[in-house]
C-alpha cells in the first residue's frame, strides 16, 4: 500500500510540475502532460500498478469527454454534406497516400519496411487518417470556441469517423456486435425519455454529479459494449439525446472539471505506451509531415463548399493531428501478425509529436491567419457563404457581441430600458435565425475575425460590450480591436474572476464587470432599491443585472 501511495504521487506530482511549466511557457498543459508520460517511462514506472490505473482513468476521460461534447452537438450539424464529404475524403486520400509511400518503400529491402504487405500499409493510412477527439475538443476549449462554426465543423468529421472506427471494428475486432444491436435504436428512444424525466427531477447539489456519471458510463458506455459496440459511441450518443434538455447546459459545466482531471491520465497513457527505439523514431519522422498532408485535404475540401476559406483553415488546424485510434489499430494489427511490434511505439510517437506540432500552431491560429490572410482567401469560390460576415450594421450604436445568458439581457437592457439602437452579434446559426424570427436586431458574425471589423462601418457605433464568460474568447476579439487603427468607441467586457479583469484592462477594455466582486454589491443595491420603493410586493423577486458598466 505504501509503495503505491508513492507511484501516485510519482505521476501526479510530475503531471502537475509539468503542466505548470508549459502553462508558465505560454503552451497547453497537454503538452506537460505528454512530457510527464515521458519522464515516468524513462524512470521506467510504467508498468504494473500505474499503467492499469491511468489507463483505467484515461478511459473515463475519453468517455466523459464525448458524453459532454455530446452536450453540445445536434445530429443535424453533423449529417451536412461538407461534414460527410470532407471527413470521407480524408480517409481516402491519407490511406491511399500514406499506404502507397509505405507499400513502394517496402521494396527498399530497408528492414522496418520489408515485413508490410499492402493489407498492412493500407491499415496504417486508415490509422493515421484519424484525429484525436481529445486534441481537437482541448484545442478548441482552451481558444473558447467549441460552440463556433469551425469548432462544430471539426467535431462534427470527428464525429463521422468515430463511425467509421466502429464499422472498421465490426469486420476486424474479435468483438462482434450482437443480434440485440438491433434494438438500440427503441432502448435510446426509451432511455431518452427516462433520463429526462430523471433530470427534470434534481435538484443542483451532488446528485447532479453523480446523474452525469451515471449517464456516461451506465446508460452510455455500458449499454453500448454489451451489445458489442464501441463504449465511447454510448457515451456521445447519450449526451446527444439530452443537448435540448433545459439542465444540459448545468449538466455541462459540472462534468467539465471532472473530465478534465480524468484526461490528464489520457495524456500521460501516451508517454507509457512502450520503449522508444531508434526505428520508431525514424518511422516517425517519416510520417509526421503527413499532418500538413491532412491539414491541406481538410481546407480544400471545405472550401468547396459554401464555406469561408477562413473557416476551412481554422477547422483544419485543429484537425491536423492523429489520433489515439492509431494505437488500438496497432495494436489489432500486431495480433493479427500484420505489423511488426515496432508500430505501436511508433504510433504513439506520432500522436505525441503531432500533439507537440499542433498545440503552438493552434494557440497562434488567429494570428497566422491574418499573417497569410491575402493568400488563404485565395480559396474561396466566391459564393454566398453561409459564414459570410456582415457587411453592415444600420444605425446600431452598441453592439453586444454574444447572445447568451448574458448577452440576451444585456441586449434587453439596451433596446427595451435605454431605447437605444443596438444589435447583437452571435456566431451560433441556429440561435440567430431562432431570435431573428422573434424581433431581435441579430446577425451572425464572427468577432474574432478580422474581416468582421474591416468589413462594417463603425463610425457610429459607440459601445462594444463582450458578453462571453470565457475569457480566452474575448481575448480572440479584444487582439482584432485592438489593429483597428482608428476606434472612436468604448468597450465592455465580463469576466468571472479579478485576475482575468486585469488581463482584459491589458487589451484596452474600457469596462470590466467582474463578476465575483460585484455580484454582493449588484445584490445589495437592488434590496436596496426595492425596499425603498413604495407598495413593494412582501417577496419580490430580485433579477440581479447581466451587466454593469
């Protein structure tokens, strides 16, 4: 017991370390977490006692991962042509390409290369045409854009070749779906039904908590591996059958650190997987540019159709990656005889480096848009664009840029208590075409996109308020404010806590709301002022305001 109490402190203090470093060196904690898997494989900890318990935590993760994305996911974002056409044309391109350059190199007489049949260098491609579901989604949390039109582009093709891996499991795994895979379809109608009804029955405290873990891993995970179908599935599908319930959002946010943690052990599982050698290292310098091979398929594909080529770049970026799939086809494929031992480091490899390259490359995304903007615009067709920015704003004087929980009231406050001239700016299509159908001065846009800013005339606009909780989502916005060279208007901000007030004032934010310290002063004043108003109501209700400025 003592021993283990030591190999637990070993992974997380050297997770933590880690983590903290890359943080301190302006990098994802992911990349920490990688480094820290590394260094336990190095000490040679990563067998017995600590690998089954991070990889039993790693499981969680991932499932934990998909039950929230599937939170926020609507089957109708994912059956849009671009999203099939795109997810299928990179499967076959990369197993054509990547199978075709192995399968000629295993006439080099080389070692590493002679065992590969053509069954085998096809089987890689199909491996190394996957992205990490875990990557993507942590990329596009940390830039607070998982609910953006790129960020829902790219989880969608990750939800599609989820599908794929499942059929690809099917005719390969020794795990065979069963004949009651056939009533799946009735069990998550009557499980939708169930959970829901479970939902609208509890209350905010622990068993919240303990609903979503239930759902995840019971209704979910479970469900889906007895009938021989890939856990993971169940746990998206799950949270894909409650995205319309009105505790979702709740639900979501008390998962999040939950799943975080639990992902920390997935990305130290990589560093464990197996010795490196020096062939691993050579297979992987070979097939790790193959990533800018993907990330090119992604953003011509996209752009062919009705989609901006700045939409396409930023939903490839994040998609250029591989995935952790790789190492469960390699692992198939060594029991089967296809593949040497060798490829299952070097799948490991590869998913690590490709993590190392894409992280700096998507922290920057914006800025390397703008950089070659002129040349990335190139490739788009000149269509009606369905992301295509506003090119006016009428008479608007303040713009409310998100149309949240605290962007709606904000926009009330403006246009029904001020009378003034106001338009809010939401990048979720959905909700704009929902509230516009109601009277509301709404548009899509993306404000973190510098063609939003050059393409309206703000000469009259004379207040900007973000109304984003995520403060890496206003940063985006506040660094294209800040290259308009001449700004006549003010800006207001949100933020949750005092540190990330002080980082907005850093952007030029005129007005911070911080909602930690003044929500008791907003508190106080409204009592206040109810209770110095005549015929007060005996219980008035008190609706503390989305926004001060």
């Amino acid at each position: 017991m003592q021993d283990l109490i030591y190999v637990d402190a070993a992974w997380l203090g050297i997770a933590f370390i880690m983590g903290f470093i890359a943080r301190r060196l302006n990098l994802p904690a992911l990349i920490g977490f990688l480094i820290a898997g590394l260094i336990l494989n190095l000490l040679n900890l990563h067998k017995g006692h600590i690998n089954d318990m991070i990889g039993t935590l790693a499981d969680f993760g991932v499932m934990l991962l998909l039950f929230t994305i599937g939170l926020k996911i609507k089957i109708k974002n994912i059956i849009s042509r671009h999203i099939l056409v795109t997810a299928t044309v990179n499967t076959i391109l990369t197993i054509l390409v990547i199978g075709s350059l192995l399968f000629l190199l295993s006439f080099t007489g080389l070692q590493m290369f002679s065992d590969l049949d053509l069954k085998a260098c096809l089987m890689i491609g199909f491996a190394l045409s996957f992205s990490s579901t875990v990557f993507v989604v942590k990329v596009l949390e940390e830039r607070g854009e998982i609910s953006s039109f790129h960020g829902k582009i790219a989880i969608g093709i990750l939800v599609i070749q989820d599908i794929f891996a499942v059929l690809f499991m099917t005719f390969v795994s020794d795990l065979r779906p069963s004949w009651f895979v056939l009533l799946v379809p009735f069990y998550l109608y009557g499980v939708k039904f169930l959970l829901s009804y479970i939902l609208d029955h509890l209350d905010h405290g622990e068993l919240l908590t303990i609903f979503g873990f239930f759902a995840t891993f019971i209704t979910g995970a479970l469900a889906f591996y007895l009938v021989g179908l890939k856990p993971d599935l169940g746990a998206l599908i799950i949270g894909m059958l409650l995205v319309k319930h009105p505790k979702a959002d709740e639900l979501y946010d008390r998962m999040m650190t939950y799943k975080d943690f639990f992902l920390v052990a997935f990305f130290i599982s990589i560093g464990l997987t197996g010795e490196i050698t020096l062939t691993t290292l050579v297979l992987t310098l070979l097939l790790i540019p193959f990533i800018f091979f993907k990330a090119a398929v992604f953003i011509m594909s996209l752009s062919r159709f009705k989609i901006q080529a700045r939409t396409a770049f930023l939903s490839a970026m994040s998609l250029s990656n591989y995935s952790e799939f790789a190492l469960i086809i390699g692992v198939l494929g060594v029991k089967a005889g296809w593949l040497p031992n060798e490829w299952i480091m070097a799948f490991a490899l590869l998913m690590s480096f490709s993590f190392l390259i894409g992280s700096p490359l998507n922290n920057y995304a914006h800025e390397l848009f703008d950089k070659y903007k002129y040349l990335i615009m190139k490739l788009n067709t000149g269509r009606q664009y369905v992301d295509e920015e506003p090119r006016s704003i009428g008479d608007a004087e303040y713009l409310i840029l998100g149309f949240g929980s605290i962007g709606e009231p904000t926009y009330h406050y403006f246009a029904d208590e001020m009378n003034a001239r106001v338009m809010a700016i939401e990048y979720d299509h959905e909700k704009v075409n929902s509230f516009k159908g109601k009277g509301i001065n709404i548009n899509w846009g993306d404000p973190s996109n510098s063609i939003f800013w050059e393409s309206i005339d703000l000469s009259g606009v004379k207040l900007v308020v973000l109304t984003m909780t995520d403060i890496n989502s206003s940063i985006n916005i506040l660094k294209e404010i800040q290259k308009i060279k001449v700004r006549n208007f003010k800006v207001g901000a949100y933020a949750m806590y005092q540190d990330e007030g002080a980082l907005l004032r850093e952007y030029d934010v005129d007005f911070v709301y911080e909602y930690k310290v003044k929500r008791g002063l907003d508190f106080a004043k409204q009592v206040y002022e109810r209770y110095n108003q005549p015929n007060i109501e005996k219980n008035p209700d008190l609706s503390l305001p989305a926004i001060t400025l």
